[in-house]
C-alpha cells in the first residue's frame, strides 16, 4: 500500500477521479437551479395590454358599403409572461374581428372578436362593441371635370388653349347615399408660370354639393390631360422691299403679297417691337413682266410665324416711250409733167419728227418707216402752204408733227425757159442727191 501511495501515476488517477466527481456535482446543481428557474417562469403570469389594434370587418363586400367603423381597440392580455411574449412579439397570430357577413343594411352594434389565441392566454377587447353601418353599394357612371389652376400666373401673354382629357366618364362604386351626394368628379392640372404644352396624369376625386371630398372608388383613378398653352400672339402685315427701277417702257402697277398679313408668337416684349416682317427684296430692273414667285420672310430671332414663305405678285404694264428721228425728207408727189417743185420752208427739205408708242415696237422703228408727203397734184404754178401727209407703221404716235411746208411750182414756156428748166432739172437732181446722201 504504501509504494502504491508513493508512486506517481496511482496518484495522478486518484486526483482524476476525485476532479470528474466533482464536477459532476457542479453540473448537476446548475441544471436543478435552471430547471428551478424555467418552472418559475413558467408558473409566474402577468398581464400586458395592446393599443390601436386594427379591427378586421367581415361583411358582403359584394353588395355592401361599411363605414362608421372605429379604426383600432385595444386589448389587455393575461397569461404566463412567456406566452404573452410569444404572441406579440413572434408569432403574432391573434386577430381582432367583427362578423357581419349574415347582416343587412342599416346601424349595428357588433361585438368585438378575437381568436387564434394560444391556450392559456385571455384576452379582454376595449371597446368590446363599436357602432357600424353597413350601406347598400352601388356603380354610377358620371362626367369628368379637369379644372386648370393658377392661370392668372401664367407670364405676360400666355394663355390656355381647350383641355383634352381621356376618360370623359368614370364609374363609381361606393354607398348608395355617398354616390346620390356626389356632384363632380374633378382632376386639377397646375398651369402656373407653363410656357409649353402641358402632358400630364392627374387623381380624379369625387366632390359633394359643399366641395367635400367623398370616399368612394373611382374607376379609373386618374386622368390623362393635355393642356395647350398658347403663346403670345400678333398679326402683322407683310412688306416687300424693292431695289433697282424697271426697265425703260414698263409702268409699275402695284406689288401684292399672299397672305398679306402673317401671325407672329413669342415672348410679348419681342413682339411689342415688331410692326411688321419684310421679304427678301425684289430687283425691279430684272422684271420684265408681270410676275409672281415665292418669297421667304425674314423672321426675327425668338419669334416664329404662321407661314415662312409669301407669294409675291407683281403687276406692271407697258408704257409709251419716245424717239426723235432726224432729217426725214420731204417727199413732193403729184408733179405734172414739165413741172418743177423748189421747197421754201423749211429751205433744207427735210424736219425731225418725235414718235411716242411701246418700246418693242418702236425698238424696230427706222426712219425709213416714216414718210412726209407733199402732194401737188392739180396745183398751178406758183408759191403754196401744202399740209404735209405722214404715212407712219400702226402703233406709233406724232408728237407736234410740221404739218404744212411751202413750195413753189413753176412749168416750161419757151427754149429758154427750157434751157432754164434743164438746168432747174439738174439743180433738182443734184438736191435729190443730196437728200438721198442724206438719208442713207
């Protein structure tokens, strides 16, 4: 016995054995005390109340309407504590309730339910009746209003143009007397300080007689809306600026422009300073006719204009122009034969005459074309005021033409007189001479 107490491995067994033993009375007295602990709660109870706990109605949603139903109640639990906890805080599977799924229409007192409580809790509801009405429902189709606010806050100039907005019916579904009360569903759309069209959804929301807003449901709840907003307006007339002159003949009778007025939209301090919108010029020395082609405008930066291009028409006419011609001869007609003619006044035999007609065709007029005629025919020796005879194409006009030339006839008489006249002859030729190099 005494080498077994003194060798070191018997030792260290017994010091095993004596450390397990007491740890084994260490754990078993920690789980008595646990178990103490978990039958003390589970035997402690205490009591916990809940508020604005929701109440669930059940009724005939179909063919009913309920109102008047308080929104929560509270309620008092009472129970093991450990149960209370498990109800609110994790499982949470009690609900409050009434039924009112075999009542008609009309007032009622209902009691206050609850149920799926876990066993070995109560519950106590505070209010345990409430006061509700169940109303017949009904669906009416009625118009929608889409009212514009703030206006008088759109800027200077701006204003609304005609709403559009879809649907034009909607159909509600509430109690019968709340539906009766109804007299306008209305969406608003704001329209304050807009500058552009306005595309939006509003809520439509159903109004009494007072203006008050009556809860029922509204199919479709929202509106679409368009809004446009028209901005500043102002007519002006059109005016075409013009260079250079017409060529020579032609008369300008006037300039038209289609449409003579166009109309401008922008800011109002822009359209304050516009009187009118030119368009491009027209070169009067290129037109040669009455004419008519397209014009573009020129728009002034920030406005816009209800058309960019104009028909401009412009109207003239031929006019009469002049020519002078010089040194048209004098032609005698109608001497008898051995008759001599000498012009005395004018002494040159020849005038110049101003021919007034249209352009094209005095552009083709050459002085060959005009004749002024002496006709001595049946005339005696002697001076004579003969009225001159002026043949002219058509279309040409005198002006302030000589109109009489004076002449002086003489006839042969003897062999003297013939001498006389051969050399008169010839003093004749060489004047026809003369007057031919002249008119060449």
């Amino acid at each position: 016995m005494d080498k077994l107490l003194n060798s070191n491995w018997f030792v260290k067994v017994i010091a095993f054995f004596l450390a397990l033993l007491l740890a084994m009375g260490v754990s078993m007295e920690t789980e008595e005390d646990n178990a103490n602990k978990l039958l003390w709660t589970m035997s402690s109870k205490k009591s916990e109340t809940l508020n604005d706990i929701s109440i669930v109605p059940y009724f005939d949603q179909q063919n009913y309407v309920l109102t008047d139903m308080p929104a929560s109640v509270d309620v008092k639990l009472s129970g093991p504590a450990s149960l209370i906890t498990k109800t609110t805080k994790v499982d949470r599977a009690f609900e409050v309730y009434i039924d009112l799924t075999k009542q008609k229409a009309g007032s009622k007192k209902v009691k206050v339910q609850i149920r799926n409580l876990p066993k070995g809790l109560k519950a106590s509801v505070e209010p345990t009746y409430v006061d509700v009405t169940l109303h017949k429902k009904i669906t009416k189709e009625v118009p929608v209003n889409i009212d514009l606010k703030n206006i008088r806050k759109l800027p200077s100039g701006y204003s609304p143009g005609e709403t559009e907005f879809s649907p034009r019916t909607v159909k509600l579904t509430g109690a019968e007397e709340m539906i009766n009360d109804i007299s306008f569903i209305t969406g608003f759309v704001d329209v304050g300080k807009a500058t552009e069209t306005i595309e939006t959804s509003v809520p439509l929301k159903a109004y009494n007689s007072q203006g008050e807003v009556v809860d029922v449901a509204i199919n479709p709840e929202t509106a679409k809306v368009k809004v446009p907003i028209n901005k500043p307006k102002k007519n002006v007339s059109v005016s075409v600026k013009q260079k250079g002159e017409l060529p020579e003949g032609l008369r300008l009778n006037g300039i038209s422009v289609k449409p003579g007025d166009v109309s401008l939209t922008g800011p109002q301090s822009l359209l304050d300073e516009i009187d009118e919108i030119h368009a491009m010029e027209i070169d009067l020395s290129k037109v040669t006719e009455d004419t008519s082609y397209e014009a573009e405008l020129i728009i002034p930066e920030g406005v816009k204009v209800s058309a960019d291009r104009v028909t401009v028409e412009v109207d003239v006419e031929e006019t009469e122009v002049s020519r002078t011609f010089k040194e048209i001869p004098l032609t005698i007609e109608g001497l008898a034969e051995g008759q001599e003619a000498d012009i005395l006044n004018p002494g040159s035999g020849f005038t110049d005459i101003t021919v007034t007609g249209k352009k094209e065709v005095l552009d083709q007029l050459e002085a060959s074309d005009l004749q002024a005629i002496l006709d001595v025919s049946s005339l005696e020796d002697g001076e004579h005021a003969i009225k001159i005879a002026w043949k002219k194409p058509a279309g040409v006009l005198l002006e302030d033409p000589m109109l009489e030339a004076t002449v002086s006839l003489t006839s042969e008489t003897s062999t003297s007189e013939t001498s006389g006249t051969e050399d008169t002859n010839k003093n004749n030729e060489s004047t026809s001479q003369q007057l031919k190099e002249r008119i060449d």
